[in-house]
C-alpha cells in the first residue's frame, strides 16, 4: 500500500493505506492535546486562533501558533521535495521510507528520555510533531492522489458530503456505471479514513492515560510496522527476480 506503481492503486490498497495513516494521524493528535493542550495538525483552528491573537497583539500566544502553522508547512513541504527528487531516480519506495524516519523520529526522543530524563512536554517536541505530521499528511495525499488525507478531516467530510450527494442524485442524474462504481469506491475510501480516524483517537485518549509520553512510541511502531513490511516485501520480490533472472527494480 506504500508503492507508488505504474499500474495505479486498487480500492483495498487506498483503504489499508486509510486505516493506518488516519489511525495513527488520530492518535497522535489526541496525544498532543493530552500533552500540550493544542492540536498538531488542525491548522484551521490554529489559523483562526492567531487571527484572533493577532487582534489583541498577544505575542505570548502569537508565536507559538504562528511556529505550529510555519512546522505543519515545513513538513509538507520536505514531504513534497523528498518524494519528487526519488521519482527522479525511480525510488518508488520513498513513501516507506519518509514513514520510516517519521515512525523513528516520534520514538527516538522518548525512548532517549528513558536515559536522559526531560520534558517532553516542552514546545520543542509539539512543534516537531506538528513538522512530522505534515509531511505525514502530504504523504498520504501524494500517494493516493488526494483521495486519503489523514490529518485533514475537514476535507475529508466534505469530499464525503459530495460523493454522497451524487450517488443518492443517482436516479435523477444516472451517471455511467462506470462513475457510479467510482463514486462508491471513492466513499468507502472517505469513510475509512474516518472511522480509523476516530479509533485512532480512542486509543490515543487510553494510551495517554495508561503510558503518558511513552504512548508516542505506540504510535511511531505503527509507522516503523507499516513502512519496514513495505520495504522488506520489496527487498525480497528484488531477490527473488533477480534469481529468477529477470531485471530488479527500485
């Protein structure tokens, strides 16, 4: 479900792809709230909370904000580059691979803190994760064609308001067979994404009771799970071309 192939993605690849990423996105957005108050990924709220700020020119509050909105587009943005620069090179893997090193990341400071107590409940690590979880977004967004955003619920709902609308105008508007089908998958794709999304975000909310911080390592082992099957499925379909004599491909 991490491949970007020639061949395009299936309705199943689309729908685990939703229930891992949208998962975890949802966890670690109720973590964050648990930890620091404030959501990683809700960029709408944050926006519209710095206007607000900005009208009372509260500095205190201003900065913060404006670093959750300035990391998110970071994160989006390294996503963005990283990805273009490996289709350069036909690394087809490379969404795997960004996975990887945001699973790491999320694990690294808290297991770090195991031997070198600190407080992670400091904005350094909120920050990080609001940079992580926007490229976790444009991640999933680039792989599915924007049909899975995992942190972005709102767009999500209403691509789901508007497929919706057009299956159920069906009778009146009689779309081809071929669009209906599409529009059914599209809406079994958004609902996914939704649902993962709010378990996600239960099991966040347990998480945080029962491990404080160290349930950020719950959530990055489902991204280091996720990405190092991808990557090992990969490694192994090489080997196994290349025994059979056949070129290998990245």
């Amino acid at each position: 479900m991490l491949i970007d192939r020639k061949s395009g993605r299936t309705g199943n690849e689309d729908r685990q792809l939703a229930v891992a990423l949208a998962g975890c996105a949802g966890m670690l957005n109720v973590l964050a709230l648990g930890a620091f108050g404030l959501f990683p990924s809700n960029m709408t709220g944050n926006a519209t909370q710095l206007s607000q700020e900005l009208l009372q020119w509260d500095k205190l509050e201003m900065v913060p904000l404006i670093l959750l909105l300035t990391s998110f587009l970071c994160g989006a943005f390294t996503s963005r580059v990283a990805v273009s620069l490996a289709k350069k090179v036909n690394l087809r893997t490379i969404y795997a691979h960004i996975l990887l090193i945001e699973g790491i990341l999320l694990i690294a400071p808290v297991v770090a803190g195991f031997w070198y107590p600190q407080n992670l409940q400091q904005g350094y690590y909120l920050f990080g994760l609001s940079f992580l979880l926007g490229a976790h977004n444009a991640t999933s967004t680039q792989l599915s064609q924007g049909k899975v955003r995992t942190t972005h619920i709102t767009g999500t709902l209403t691509d789901a308001g508007i497929v919706l609308a057009n299956l159920l105008l069906h009778p009146v508007l009689r779309h081809p067979p071929a669009q209906l089908k599409q529009f059914r998958y599209l809406l079994s794709v958004y609902f996914t994404s939704l649902i993962s999304f709010f378990i996600g975000g239960l099991i966040g909310i347990l998480g945080y009771e029962w491990l404080g911080m160290n349930a950020f390592i719950l959530a990055g082992s489902i991204l280091l799970a996720v990405s190092l099957l991808t990557l090992l499925r990969v490694l192994f379909r090489k080997r196994s071309k290349v025994l059979q004599g056949h070129p290998a491909q990245r």
